[in-house]
C-alpha cells in the first residue's frame, strides 16, 4: 500500500516513530511528509498541496498533530472551532479521494501546568469526537504504552524515547486495518489555499522556488519597498513563510485593519531556514484579500498594532536589508450561527427519525477510547 505519514516533529526525528514505521512496514510504500512547530492545518494544506499538483493519492493518510495541537491552544494561539473545522477539512478531502484516515494521538509529557492540561483536554475532546463523527479510527498514546505516557517515555517535554517511538510505530502497523474512507458526505472544506502563483506582486519583490528536506514550492521573496496582493475573503487563519536570518517584520493589510507580525522563530537555533506555517492569532477579516507588505517606513511599521508570533526573536539583519519568503495565505470562512443549527440538526436527524418509529437504517461506527482527564 502506498502510505502518507504528515505530522510533527516527532515525525521527523532520526529515531522518531515515522523513521520506525517506515523501517517496520518495509512492505509497504511509505511517505513521510512531517513538518515540525505547525499544528493540523498545515497537514490539510499539505494534502490541498499535493491535490492541486495533481500528485498520486496515497490509500492511507496517518494524521499526527494532536501533540502539536495541545501546545498551540496552551499558548492561545488557536481556537477550537479552526480545529474542528481543520478535522473536517481532513476528512471532506480524504473522502472525496477516497483515501482512508487514521488519527495518531501523541501528548506532550505530562506536567503541573494548568493551561496545558486544559490544552490537552480539548484536544482530546474534538479528535475523538471527528473520528465518532467520520468513523475514523483514533491510536492514542495512553493505550499504546503500558499504563500510559509517563516521564520516561519522553526524551524532553514534547518527544518521545526510541523505544516508545517503536512501540507507537508497531501500534500504528497493526491497527493499519483499521482505517477508513470518512464518513463525511456532507462534509465541507472551509478553507482556501492561496499559493504564491496566484498572489500580484509590486514593488521590490520576485517569485522563486525553494526547495528543502521537509518542504518545497514557489514563494514570493519580498524586500524593502515592496508589497504582493492575496485574492480572498473570510478570516486570514495563517501564512506559509520561510524564515532565515535576513528576514524581518512586515505588515498585513486588510480592510479596516494593519497587523505587525515576525517571521523569526527561537526554533531557528536548532534550524536556521525555518518553513513554518504562522498562525494569525487575531481577528483578519476581509472580503477582498490580503496585501502582505515589506515597507521601508520602520517607525511607521512599529506603529503598527502587533499579531504575536509563537516563541518570537528580534530579527538580526538591518531594517532595509531584510526579506520576506512567503508561500501562501490560508483563508478561513467559519460557519454562521445559521450554519451550526443547521449542521447540528443534520447530525441528530437520524435519531430523531428512529425515535419518531420511522423505519431507518443506521451504521453503527468504530467510537474512540475515551479520553481520562489528567
């Protein structure tokens, strides 16, 4: 069988569980396409990615970023209804494919701190409830190693050992049946991948292509003056960057609003070229797109209100030396409170019909393990 693995860093270490699958399912052709510090909705860009390249569809996709998941809602960087609706995306763009799904739950190690508790809970609670709602399987972490994840298990806060790597890479192998086509007939993807092709240029700016270990595709380098156009509306929900020791604040125009945001990461001491998808932790809304700009003007920039970046540094290169390597924008059209309602009494139509004596047929489906509170 032809197999995707997409997840984090886990998925990407030396001796990770992806590099241990990929060892122990030697039958099988395994892909693994991990990028690390991104959460579950660079994994539906990276399957709307190979779609649009008109790629060979793999017959199983194992999904790994609860983990990242977790520490991006502890660091209130995410919301939950961008969750859910990523989960569906996934599901919609599997199913309509024909590719099955897996979800492999990984956790961060647990600790005292509340907030990544809480984090961990709700990330629980709206992976398992997409595999209820898609019949798709979920692997978690606490029924994969003998009486759950503890200390030892991890090799720091957020990855595990070699042999708790192995372990989850023979749990995966062996639940490999186990995966499904959604179920998500009426599922819908709610988001638009805008990629560098499609983005007008202006100014001090040119379109190239890079190419690197975890990530390649056509980017827009922007330099000071410069500005590129980004056709779409809903919510600005991220931006695909490259981030190297050149690049610098820039500025994100929309109607009726201008955010400062950092392309530079503390994650660039372990990996100076950075491919990182940077969520929009504020509210972007537009209806005409996105103009992403460079300007020359540092104390105009400054002025700027800020959308924060996730473990940010200063940049290092001078202001009017600094660049911008951008791939594409994800716009984000969440539903209404119409849409909820409506979405909500779908789903509970079935039950409500077979209480009422109408003689309906329903499915019974694989329900994930419930998840303990910590």
């Amino acid at each position: 069988m032809k197999i995707l693995l997409l997840g984090g860093s886990n998925a990407g270490m030396r001796e990770g569980w992806a590099f241990q699958f990929q060892k122990q399912a030697s039958a099988h052709e395994v892909e693994n396409r991990f990028l690390g510090a991104v959460g579950s909705l660079y994994g539906l860009m990276a399957l709307l990615k190979m779609e649009r390249e008109g790629a060979a569809h793999p017959e199983i996709v194992i999904f790994e970023y609860c983990l990242n998941d977790i520490l991006l809602f502890a660091a209130n960087c995410l919301r939950r209804k961008l969750v859910a609706d990523t989960l569906e995306g996934i599901a919609s763009c599997c199913a309509r494919r024909g590719i099955r799904l897996m979800f492999l739950c990984l956790d961060p190690c647990q600790t005292t701190s509340k907030e990544l508790r809480g984090a961990r809970r709700r990330a629980h609670r709206l992976y398992a409830d997409a595999a209820t709602r898609y019949a798709t399987p979920a692997i978690w972490l606490d029924d994969i190693l003998p009486g759950g994840p503890a200390a030892a298990h991890y090799q720091d806060q957020n990855h595990l050992t070699v042999e708790a790597s192995a372990a989850t890479a023979a749990a995966v192998l062996s639940k490999l049946g186990d995966a499904r086509v959604p179920a998500a007939h009426d599922a819908e993807i709610r988001f638009a991948y805008v990629d560098a092709t499609r983005a007008q240029r202006r100014g001090a700016c040119e379109l190239h292509h890079i190419e690197s270990k975890v990530f390649e595709g056509a980017f827009i380098r922007l330099k000071r003056q410069s500005e590129c156009h980004w056709p779409g509306n809903g919510r600005l929900a991220a931006l695909m960057l490259h981030s190297d020791d050149t690049s610098g604040e820039y500025l994100i125009r929309a109607p009726r609003c201008a955010r400062r945001k950092n392309p530079r990461s503390k994650m660039q001491e372990i990996v100076a070229n950075l491919m990182l998808l940077h969520y929009v932790s504020g509210t972007i809304a537009t209806d005409r797109g996105v103009v992403i700009e460079m300007p020359d003007d540092e104390a105009a920039l400054r002025r700027a209100l800020e959308d924060a970046t996730v473990l940010a540094i200063p940049p290092t290169a001078p202001f009017l030396d600094q660049t911008l390597d951008i791939h594409a924008v994800i716009f984000w059209r969440p539903r209404s409170v119409a849409e909820r309602i409506a979405a909500l009494l779908r789903r509970r139509a079935p039950l409500h019909f077979l209480q009422a004596g109408v003689g309906c047929r329903t499915r019974s489906v694989m329900s994930p393990r419930k998840t303990k509170s910590p």
